[in-house]
C-alpha cells in the first residue's frame, strides 16, 4: 500500500514538472517562434529600389542592383546595415539603435566602417518618414520645408 502512494505521489510529481516545463518553454517561445507583427520593423530587410521625388511626386525609380545588395536589420532597438560593393574596395557597413513611431524612423548610428565612420563624425542622427507595410518599407528623407525628395524602399526577406 505504502509503495502504490509513493508511485502516485512520484508520478504527481514527475506530471507537475512536465507540464512547467511545458508551460515554461512555451511562454519562452522555444516552441514555436513568435511571429512577427505584421506591421513591425524587427527583422531583416532588402533594398530593392530607390525614388526621386519632385513636389512629393515620385519622379524617378532606381531598381536596386543584385551586384551591390543592401541589408538591413532591426532588432530589439538595434540597426545594422551593410552594402556589398564587389568592385569597390570601400566597405559599407554601420551599427547603432533606432526608435520609430507610425510615421517616423530615427536611427542613432554607434559605429560602422571607415568610410562610414567619416559620415558618422559629422551626423550621428538620421530622421526618415517612414512608410511601413507587412512587407515592405521606406525610408524618405525629407526636406526642411517636409517635402519628401529621395527614399530607399525596402522589402522583408526573413
């Protein structure tokens, strides 16, 4: 009799365990990866065109070329970026945080290449418009007057 309690006891024991571990990896998301939010810049992203705006019309498109892809990441506050340039000895590449709103991208920028280093010594802070879809994204530089005049857009690749 005392042997049948300790089997059910060990048992009770042993389920409960089993089920906070379950209860625990799944609320990690060790089970099954979160989803992203559709309408979130977190992940990885291409950049597939550029436009020239005249007016805040577009007015001239500029498909991105495969032999000098750019990517971009954002993740839990932070943004790296990289350019791949064959036949260019200069690398592309930086590193910060950034912090967005429904209309806005603004990217703090920490370090980065050389030759983006002599960028980031004189302006550390850029600020886009940003338009955000499920799957794509742009970010417009604007004017001083907030006339929209050149973008990158991006599309998600993860």
């Amino acid at each position: 009799m005392m042997l049948n309690y300790l089997k059910q006891t060990t048992m009770k024991k042993l389920l409960g365990l089993v089920f906070l571990m379950l209860f625990l990896v799944s609320t990690t998301g060790m089970i099954s990866p979160k989803p992203h939010d559709k309408k979130s810049l977190e992940g990885t992203w291409r950049l597939v065109s550029h436009y020239n705006y005249d007016e805040n019309l577009i007015t001239d498109t500029i498909l991105a070329d495969e032999n000098h892809r750019q990517v971009k990441m954002f993740y839990n506050g932070k943004v790296m970026w990289t350019r791949y340039v064959p036949k260019d000895s200069v690398e592309w590449f930086g590193f910060g945080s950034y912090k967005t709103t429904d209309t806005s991208l603004m990217e703090i920028l920490e370090y980065g290449s050389a030759s983006m280093m002599g960028v980031i010594d004189t302006m550390r802070v850029f600020r886009f418009k940003l338009e955000l879809e499920e799957n794509t994204y742009s970010q417009i530089n604007l004017d001083e007057e907030g006339n929209k005049f050149f973008s990158e857009n991006y599309k998600r690749i993860d």
